[in-house]
C-alpha cells in the first residue's frame, strides 16, 4: 500500500523551514562522522582548540553554547579518549590543549566535515551558493552588521 505524503503547512515559515534543515544536516554530519565515533560537537570543541590552543573551558563553553553542567562531562569524555588534555592555569580554571592523537583525529575529522560541507552546498543552485553564509550569519548574529 502506498503511503500517502502529508502536505506540512509550515513549509513557508523560514525560521520552521531552517530548524529543519539544521536538524538534517546535523543528523547527515553526526552520521558520517559516526565512523570515528565523533559527533558534531566534538569536533567543533577539537577545532576550537586547535584554533585557540589553552582556550579555558569556561571560555570553550560559552562560544560554543554548551552548558555549564555539561561541559564537564563533555571534556572529561574527550579527555578520556586521549583527544585532549586539560591543564590547571589557576585555582579556578583550566586551559584545554590537544593532544598528538586530538590533532590526528580532528585532521581526520575536518575531511568528513569538509566532504559534508560540500555534499549540503551541492543542493544549493550555484548562483547561489555565495550567498548561503552570509544568510545564514545574518540570521544567527542579528545584532551585527
């Protein structure tokens, strides 16, 4: 028996139209990056540091939205893969560098995420293409230029 595809009635709404894509595009990348037993907020956390060695947690966690309670289970996982090591630079806080193996598997991780990244822009009309950042930059820092 066939299905029957519902007509969503949300589909002109744009911020429904871009939760939507967000969620498919974050569930193909955490699917591909499944393979290196990776999620996607993993290796953001391991591009964050690679780009600010000695970053503080607290610091990781504010650019990149995470939670206080959550950060410490979320570094303590990746400490314990061997990806990262944290490093006590006061009484209150700790610096995050990674380690040989981090670099690695973040250098593995970047050419999934890069093969994703084009993969998602592939759907995009070429003409297009250009604008598909600066849209998505303008909706997410709407109190920048």
């Amino acid at each position: 028996m066939p299905r029957t595809r519902i007509k969503d009635p949300l589909v002109k709404l744009s911020g429904y139209v871009l939760r939507r894509a967000s969620a498919a595009a974050l569930a193909e990348l955490n699917q591909r990056l499944a393979r290196l037993n990776l999620r996607h907020a993993d290796v953001a956390m391991l591009m964050l540091i690679e780009s600010l060695p000695g970053i503080s947690q607290s610091q990781a966690g504010r650019v990149l939205d995470i939670q206080r309670a959550n950060m410490v289970p979320f570094v303590a996982r990746l400490e314990g893969r061997g990806v990262l090591q944290r490093r006590q630079v006061d009484r209150r806080s700790q610096a995050l560098d990674l380690t040989g193996r981090g670099r690695m598997l973040l250098a593995r991780a970047r050419r999934v995420v890069d093969a994703h990244e084009a993969a998602l822009l592939e759907r995009v009309p070429q003409k297009l293409r250009p604008m598909v950042l600066p849209v998505l930059t303008a909706l997410w820092n709407r109190d920048e230029p």
